[in-house]
C-alpha cells in the first residue's frame, strides 16, 4: 500500500513553525480585537499559527502532528472541516463574546480537535483499540470541564507574559471533530479507510 | 582629721559617681537597634481596626514594593540609603516577576510613604502608580555589644519573633508583609533572618558594625526571597484550593490561548500511541 502524505497536517505545522521565529509575521497573524475590528478579518482565521512560548508551541505541534498523520495516513475525509471549524471557530465566538480577550493564539484547538476525530473515527470503525479510544476521548473531556469549572490554569505564563488558558478553544476542536464526523458518516459513497491503513 | 576623712569620702563618692555615669553612657552608646514596622504604619491608632474584606484580584497584577519608614526612636546615623533600599528592592521584586499572574513591579521610594501613614497613604500609591497589591518590607537590626544585654523581638504582623544576641553580634529581621489594597487584607507574609557573628576589636569597632550592618541586611534578604519563594507557591495553591476566599478574575486586554500542557499531551501521545501499535498489531 502507498503512503500518503499528511499534506494538510505537514502544512499547517510547517506554517506555525515558520511563525513563530518571525515577531513581525505573528503580530500580523495573532488574534488582536481591535485589529479585527479595525478590518484585519484574518486574524480569526490565522491566531492558531501563533504561539506565545516554545513550550507552548512544541506541545501543540507534537499532539497535533501525530493526530494529524494517523488522521490522514489512516484516509479520513473531512479533516480539514475539523480544522477549519476549530482554527475560525474560537476567534468567532470571542469576537461576539469576549470583548476584554485582546490578545489569542495557538494550535490547541486544532490538536485537540484532531485527537478527538481520531478517536471517534477509529471508534467507529471498530478493532481492538476503541476501549483505549474511548479512553482518551473521556480525558479530554474531563480536562476541558476542570479547565471550564475549576479555572485551575489561571496561573500560567507564556514568553514572559501572564497568559489566561481558554477551555473554549478545546471545546470548539471537540465540537468541530463532532460535525466532521457526522457529515463524514451521512455523506454518500463515502468509504473511509482505517486505523490498519496506518503504516 | 574628720574633715580630712569627709573632703576623701566625698571625692571618692564623686569619683565612683562619674565612674558609673561612664558606664551608662557606654553602654547606652553601644546599643543600637535599627528598626521600622509594618504595625506601626498600617496601625498607628491601635484602637482603630480595618476590617479586610474578600480581596477582588484582577490578573495580572501589578505588584508595589516598598519599605515602610523607619521608626524614630529606632534610627541611626548610618541608615540604610535609598539606593541601599532599592538594591534590596529589586532582589525581592524579581521573586514577584517571575510569577505568571504579575504584570509590572513598581520599586516606590520611601518618600511616598508616610510614618503611620496606614491604607489612606497605600490609597494614594495606588492611584499614584496604579498598583493592586503593595509588598511592605520592614526590618529589624540590632547590634549587640554585651552579652544578652538585648535580643532583637521584632513584632511581625502575626506575632513576635525573637532572636538572641550574643555580643557584637548583628542579628537582622526582614519581613515583607503582601496586602491587597482594595480589600485591606494581606494575602501572605514571608520572614528572612540572618545573623552575623561579632569579630570586631575595640579599634575597629565602628567600622565593623558597620559592615556587619551591611552584611546582616544583605544575608536577612537572601533568606527572605528563599521564604518569600515557597510563601508564593503556597500563595498560588491557596487561591485555586480556597476559591470563597480570593474571587480571581482577568483584566480587560488579557492575552489567551489553548494550552495542552506537557503531562496532557504525553498522555495524549502515550494512549493514541498504544491505540495505534494494537490496531496494528491486530
């Protein structure tokens, strides 16, 4: 079997990579309201590619890779309305709904989004691993509820600066994996691969 | 014969007098305890209570550093200088920065505090450099020249603490004491002490004590900021374990994001991982 290349995966991390050394391309880039509001609509699009520390990018980055790859190795369609949902979703929502959030970024939404397709594409097509699945799907879960209720990453600081952790931003990939998934399972003719596609 | 012994017991009686007098000034001269309190300027009217309210913490917060003034009765000619106090300042201060929930750390000279000036005076340098929170350091220095003739009892916020001297010994007390403005309450408090042993002659003695003095405030800060350190995690710990105690919120302007975390994401990986190498496997 030929392998396919994880295009979309490969490029977005290629692109955060590519930010992230470059202070002017992630001022340009990041979730900045008044710039929005100002006219600058990209910035919903694009405040994932920014990140604000190395940790915090390279955390992002692994998970989100190798979600990423298995997802496309293993042939899933609508990956990419899993990212697009969960890489414009979040600066939407905080647009219309958080007007003291100035500044946003990171791939989290993304990495989180694809892990949860994953799961719940591999579920669905069966095999011995859905437990351990199922398993990873009720822990993200539970992080984004204590995040959500406990606040419990209130302190955090990322290159330098006091950085407040936002749950909404998983729970959108989450959300997004969801809506990938059930359009994948109505559409027709749709013949997805699965998780023994994996090299 | 009696006149004789009259006029001798007189001069010896002014002799032993003035021998005496001697003494007293000596040992008065070799006393010497340098102090300020945060009691005495955030409670000058001991009958007047502030009743602290629950702190409202806006993060990030901008932490003010300053020491409290001096008591009166308790200076000295070769006081700590300002530029003295900002060095200590910004040791302790860069304890505050590098914690994730602080923005800006202003250093306030003494001047802008007032003796007994109490939380009207905080009041004014809140609005005058716009700070949330005010680390109020205070200190407590004594140089013992006798043996037990006095032990430094300084009179923290929560209670006395006393170090024994033994003599020219320098035994130093810093404490800073971290209140939130608005509410009147102090969120935590850490102590640093240090003691300098006394190895001065009667030639060099000024000189000594002087340098001993230097050496004792510097030594008391260093303890301090190790204290200072574990009191700001158990600090951190509190806020998130006592949420009815501290109500945290964000200022408007923050910076957010998705944050995964290094243990979440290895889990993440670990799990997926195995997942794989089964589906694989079977």
């Amino acid at each position: 079997m030929r392998l396919r290349l994880p295009t979309l995966t490969l490029s977005l991390v290629g692109m955060a990579l590519l930010v992230y050394p470059i202070p002017s391309l992630s001022e340009l880039l990041v979730y900045d309201r008044q710039a929005i509001l100002a006219g600058q609509w990209w910035r919903v699009g694009t405040a994932p590619l920014v990140h604000f520390s190395f940790s915090h990018l390279g955390w992002d980055l692994l998970v989100f890779g190798a979600a990423g790859w298995a997802i496309e190795t293993a042939r899933y369609r609508k990956f990419w309305l899993v990212c697009a949902i969960a890489a414009v979703g979040p600066g939407l929502l905080y647009l219309l709904t958080a007007p003291q959030l100035a500044v946003y970024g990171g791939l989290s939404g993304l990495a989180t989004g694809a892990v949860a397709y994953l799961c719940l594409c591999a579920i669905c097509t069966g095999g011995k691993s859905s437990p351990i699945w199922l398993v990873i799907l009720v822990l993200m879960g539970i992080k984004i509820l204590a995040e959500a209720v406990g606040d419990e990453a209130i302190f955090v600081r990322a290159g330098g600066i006091p950085f407040r952790v936002l749950p909404l931003v998983h729970l959108v990939g989450v959300l997004g994996a969801v809506v990938a998934r059930l359009c994948s399972f109505f559409s027709s003719n749709q013949s997805p691969g699965s998780l023994s596609d994996y090299p | 014969m009696r006149v004789t012994s009259i006029v001798v017991s007189l001069i010896l009686s002014a002799l032993l007098i003035s021998t005496l007098a001697a003494c007293v000034r000596f040992t008065d001269k070799a006393r010497s305890r340098y102090a300020s309190s945060v009691v005495d300027y955030l409670y000058p009217q001991k009958e007047v209570a502030e009743i602290p309210s629950i702190p409202q913490l806006s993060l990030p917060l901008r932490v003010g550093v300053a020491f409290v003034p001096e008591s009166s009765r308790m200076s000295r000619p070769d006081s700590l200088s300002e530029k003295d106090k900002l060095d200590l300042m910004q040791r302790i201060s860069a304890e505050f920065r590098s914690l994730p929930f602080v923005k800006d750390i202003e250093l306030i000279p003494s001047a802008y505090l007032m003796p007994g000036g109490s939380f009207t005076n905080l009041d004014q340098i809140r609005t005058m450099y716009g700070v949330d929170v005010m680390a109020l350091l205070s200190f407590d220095q004594v140089q013992h020249t006798d043996e037990g003739l006095l032990s430094l009892s300084y009179w923290t916020i929560v209670g006395a603490y006393v170090i024994r001297g033994e003599k020219n010994d320098t035994s130093t007390m810093m404490d800073a004491a971290v209140y939130d403005i608005a509410s009147r309450k102090m969120l935590f408090r850490a102590p640093g002490t240090s003691h300098v042993k006394g190895s001065a002659t009667l030639v060099n003695l000024p000189e000594q004590l002087r340098a001993d003095s230097a050496e004792g405030f510097s030594l008391a800060a260093d303890n301090l900021v190790v204290n200072l350190n574990g009191e700001l995690q158990r600090f951190q710990a509190k806020v998130k374990e006592q949420p009815e105690e501290y109500v945290v919120r964000h200022k408007a302007g923050y910076t957010g994001g998705g944050s995964l975390g290094g243990t979440f994401a290895l889990a993440l990986l670990g799990l997926g991982g195995l997942a794989l190498w089964r589906n694989k496997k079977g």
